[in-house]
C-alpha cells in the first residue's frame, strides 16, 4: 500500500510537468489554431536554462522559477512574431511543420553548445530529503512539483474564467470575427496568448529540473506524450488538457512500478481507446469535419 | 480544419496535366528520367544512389497521403522502420533472396497499417498527423523493449543480401543498386497508377471536399484506410530495400525523427507532385552525405532551418515550382500562338 502511495505521488508530479504544457498548448491551440510541435523543445530550454542560470549566475531554483518563464515568455513572443505568425492564415498543418524544424534546430542548437551528457541540478534546498506519513515516505519535492502545478493550473482556469482579460481570449478562441466586431483587436492578444503558452512548457521545465536529467533530448519523447495527452483530454478544452495530463502521469508511474517493459506503451494504448470510443477526447467537443 | 493543406496553397493538382499525352516533351522527360536513374551510380557513391532512392519512394508514399488525400501522416517512420526490421528477420532466418524479404516487409507493413490507419482515419487534420505520430512511437518503444527479435539498441545486424547466388548484385553495391532500382520503380509505377485512377479520383475529392465526396456515396473512412495501407506498403518497401541496402536496421529508422525527415522531403520535393519526392530525397541526402563528410555534426541545425524556410517562403517545393513555371511558359505560347 505505502509503495502504491508513493507511486501516486510520482505520477502526479510527472502529471503536473504534463498537465502545465499540455495547458500551454491547448491555450495556444485555442487562440492561434497552432499545434506547437517545439513545446517539447520549450521543455527542454526551460530545464536547460534553469540549470545555465544556476551554474553561470548563480541563479536558484526559486528565482529561476520566476526568471525563466519571463524569458521563455520573450521567446514565445519573438516566436509568434519572426516566425508562426506569417502562417497562421494557412492550414495549421504548416505551423506544425514550422514548429518541428524549429524543434530540430533547437534541439541541435542546445546539443552542440552543452553536449549530450546532462547538466546537473540538485533538488533546492528545503524540498531534498522525504516526510514520513505513517509507514509510507514521500518525495517533499514531488509533493512541492505536483501542488505548485496543480496552483498553477487553478490560477490559469481562474484567470481564464473569472478575469476580463481570460474572456476576451475565451471569445477570441470561440468567435474571433464577433469579437473582432465589439471593438476587441483580437491580432494584439494573438502573440502574448503565444508566449504566455511557451511559458507555462518553460515553466514546467523549471520544475522537472531537479528530478530529470536535463539533456537536450528531454524533450523529445515528451512531446508524442504531450500528444497523447492533448488527444486523449481533447485539444480544444483547457479542463481536458489538465486532467489527462494528470491521468497521463499515474498511468506512467503505475506502469514503470507494476510493469516497467510496457510503461511507455501503456500510454498509447490509452490514447487508442480514447480514439476508438471518443475520437474527440474525453472533453473535446465533436469536431466539425 | 475541413480545408486541406493543398487547398490553400493553390497548387491546382486536380488539373491534368499541362502536358498533353501526345506531348513530345512528356516523352523526353521520362526518358530523361530514366536515364539518371540508370546513370546515378555512375555519378555518385551507388549505396548513396540506392538511399536517394528508398527515401525518394518513401517521400512519394507521404505524398500520396498528404498531396492527394489531404492527409499529413507524421509516424510513417513506423511502416519503413518495421519494414526493415521485418525484412531483415525474414532475410536471417529464412535465407530467402532479398526481394522475397523485402515483400515480405512491406506486407508486414502493410498488416500494422491496417490497425493505425483504422484508428487515425477517426480524427483529421492536425489531429491525424498527433495521431500517426503517436502510434509511430508505440511502435519504437515495441521493438525497443522486443531485444531478443530486435536486437534493441543494436539494431539488426549482418542482413543477408541473398539473390539467388548471383554474386556480383550480393556483393557489389554498384550492381545491387539496379536490383534495388527495379524494386523501388514497381512502388514508383505503383503510386503513380493509384493517383491516375478513378480510386485516385475519388481520393482528391475526399481531399478537396469530404462532405460533397460522402454525399456522392462514397465510403471516405474506407477510401482513407485504404490509400493509407497502399502507403504504408510502398513505405514498407522502400525501407525493406533501405535495409538490405546497409545490411543493418536501427531504431533510428522507427524515431519520429524518421517521420519528420520524409516529411521534410516531400514538401521539399512539392506536396502533391509526386516525382518531387524523388528530388527531395535527392537533395536531402546528398546534402546530409556531403554534411557527414565534411565532419561537420549539426545536421539538425541545417535541416530544421531548410525546414523552417521551405515551409515559409517555399511551399511549393522544387518540383510544385518547376511546374509552375512551365505551365505559364506553356500557357503564354498558346496565348500568343491564338493571336
């Protein structure tokens, strides 16, 4: 029982990386109609210049936590507005093209400059070590990953449900012409929606940091999962994001504990069946096709 | 997401051909085509021939999807990459000529397509290529974990390049290079002959417009699952040959990196042109073979950036530009000529 706690508790900080970008993407989706194929990619930078910071400048996790979303928010920026904007008129299949080459050069980029072997990162001092609960001991800093972004994810539904700047971009996803139409220049929230979507996958970086191996393939197979995840919660629903990314998280962690040589492939059965019996996802609306 | 790739481009495909089939410049064209085919290992490195090949079959596979039914496959690594496996183990084990082997893989190919492509044909648009994408890895992961068929990270080593007993094409690049030619032509004659059909037809409507197309009676889910298996048996093929070519199958041939790199051809060569393909891969890998060379390691950085480009300021491709601008140079004689 205290291994099955535990093995929760890691599938649902793993969940939390998931859920944040998985929130990032749909967020973009939502807006632009871009499906970010280099938020794997994003991933990686926010790990990687979490681990830069701290080696070159001395940079802590907390700071960086706070710094390095800032920073990938510029890049988002620099993003939409060098690069994904010239397609956005085009079928979204080209931005994804875009994205991946960008995903290929960055990913080379970050190879070539700090090699394949991973950068060191200690877990921040306050959150190392493990709290007993009972029988059963627990990871603090998984604990401490899997609450941030389960705030995180409540502060981002908030802000989109509750806050007048989240219903201009609910409208600007939903109607953009009728938006368009009461005076709302839907054009200027395109890029910082961007951004704000590159942020949340920096984001998630910083807090994978401590307890991945930062390489410049970290994000490689996190983006398919991510994929996975989006089509199982339904790309176009923000709750949906989350949730699977959650659900994502425990199926992993169960199948590296219960059965290590199908983990990965566990997932993907999931996202089959989601396919077969609700192709829209499990909070997608029915697509128009 | 109802409006494809192709549409928006204006790459006029349901056309026929500017050329009409009396045209003696259609002649000379496939006469000049064959004959850099049959020339190619006289110019270049023959395995380097053999690979511009595979890629350029597996590059009109993606199309054939992508140009002509509006479907962007992202985990055809999965069928060239299972194809090699598979002819490599049935090359092994059975000790068949070559060409036995690679049928043999694509049928395999051919036999997962069925399962993937029924289950992605559910979603469209970009939603298709997450999907593909998706599955494509499963598959990796499968033979990653299958070590004792696979060899895992090895790869499959030392496959046989049996045929039967002539040993110049099993030992000689330069000759194994006609064999494998032959083989990739019956997938190129293929394609071609599935794009100029009434089926062929029937998937530009599906592409240009699923709903009319559905109306009219036409089963789309069906038309979809079946053009998808043709593909993935012309991937399984060109990857079964790639196999034997280097005697070896990796992993890498299943990575999404695989995928994305024949993606990359393909709208190199011209999405929806079809012959592109074949100077797509022409292109990107005598590039990457020259790049690997010169010692130079960032391939990545130089293929995402044509990537990058291509996408943004040259959709049409190589072959989609050629073609362009022979139409209006054709176009403007008969104008003049009618004045």
């Amino acid at each position: 029982m205290s291994e099955f706690i535990q093995y929760t508790l890691q599938g649902l900080a793993a969940g939390g990386f998931y859920a944040l970008s998985a929130l990032g993407l749909a967020v973009i989706f939502g807006v632009l109609g871009v499906v970010n194929f280099s938020h794997g990619a994003c991933y990686m930078l926010g790990a990687v210049l979490s681990a830069v910071l701290l080696a070159e400048l001395n940079v802590g996790f907390w700071a960086a936590l706070v710094i390095v979303p800032i920073l990938m928010f510029g890049f988002g920026v620099l993003m939409e507005r060098l690069l994904v904007r010239w397609l956005l008129e085009l079928d979204p299949l080209y931005n994804f093209l875009l994205t991946f080459g960008l995903t290929l050069v960055i990913v080379e980029a970050v190879k070539q400059r700090y090699g394949v072997s991973g950068l060191p990162y200690q877990v921040p001092a306050g959150l190392g070590g493990q709290v007993s609960v009972g029988s059963v001991n627990l990871s603090v800093y998984a604990i401490f990953a899997c609450l941030f972004s389960v705030v995180v994810c409540v502060a981002v539904g908030l802000l989109l449900t509750k806050t007048r700047i989240g219903m201009i971009v609910r409208a600007a996803t939903e109607a953009p012409d009728r938006t368009r139409a009461l005076g709302i220049n839907v054009g200027l929230w395109v890029t910082p929606v961007f951004g704000f979507g590159i942020a949340l996958a920096g984001l998630a970086g910083v807090l994978a940091a401590p307890t991945r191996a930062i390489t410049a393939e970290m994000g490689s197979n996190f983006i398919i999962i991510l994929f996975a995840v989006v089509v199982i919660g339904g790309l176009g629903s923000i709750l949906g994001a989350v949730v699977a990314g959650f659900l994502v998280g425990l199926v992993e962690a169960y199948g590296i504990a219960y059965a290590p040589t199908y983990a990965q492939i566990v997932i993907f059965v999931l996202m089959a069946l989601v396919v077969l019996v609700r192709p829209s996802g499990l909070f997608g609306r029915e697509e128009v096709a | 997401m109802s409006e494809q790739m192709t549409a928006k481009v204006d790459v006029d495909l349901a056309q026929p051909s500017i050329l009409s089939r009396r045209n003696p410049l259609r002649y000379v064209m496939l006469l000049a085509g064959l004959a850099v085919l049959v020339m190619l290992p006289y110019w270049i490195y023959p395995p380097v021939a053999m690979d511009i090949l595979c890629w350029g079959l597996f590059a009109i596979s993606v199309d054939l999807l992508l140009g002509f039914t509006g479907l962007l496959s992202f985990g055809h690594a999965a069928f060239w990459g299972g194809s090699a496996y598979c002819t490599g183990l049935i090359a092994t084990h059975w000790g068949v000529p070559f060409p036995v082997a690679v049928i043999g893989g694509a049928v395999f190919a051919m036999l997962i397509a069925w399962p993937i492509g029924y289950l992605s044909v559910r979603r469209t648009g970009i939603y298709f290529a997450m999907v593909t994408l998706a599955f494509a890895q499963m598959l990796y992961f499968i033979a990653n974990q299958a070590r004792d068929l696979t060899g895992g990270e090895n790869g499959l080593q030392g496959i046989p390049r049996n045929f039967f007993g002539i040993e110049l094409v099993e030992t000689d690049p330069f000759y194994f290079y006609y064999v494998g030619a032959a083989m990739i032509l019956v997938g190129i004659l293929v394609a071609w002959r599935v794009v100029n059909s009434p089926f062929g037809r029937v998937l530009t409507a599906v592409r240009d417009n699923p709903a009319r197309a559905r109306a009219l009676g036409y089963d789309v889910e069906r038309y979809k699952i079946t053009v998808f298996i043709i593909s993935a048996g012309l991937a399984g093929l060109a990857g079964g040959v790639f196999a034997v070519s280097h005697q070896f199958a990796s992993l890498q041939e299943l990575m999404w990196t695989t995928s994305g790199k024949v993606v990359l051809i393909t709208v190199l060569g011209g999405i929806g042109t079809l012959w592109g393909g074949l100077v797509g891969a022409g292109v990107v890998v005598t590039l990457e073979d020259y790049l690997a060379s010169s010692g130079f390691e960032g391939i990545g950085l130089i293929t995402g950036t044509i990537f990058v480009v291509i996408v943004l300021l040259f959709r049409h491709g190589i072959w989609g530009t050629a073609r362009n601008v022979l139409r209006r140079y054709v176009l403007e004689r008969r104008g003049r000529r009618r004045d």
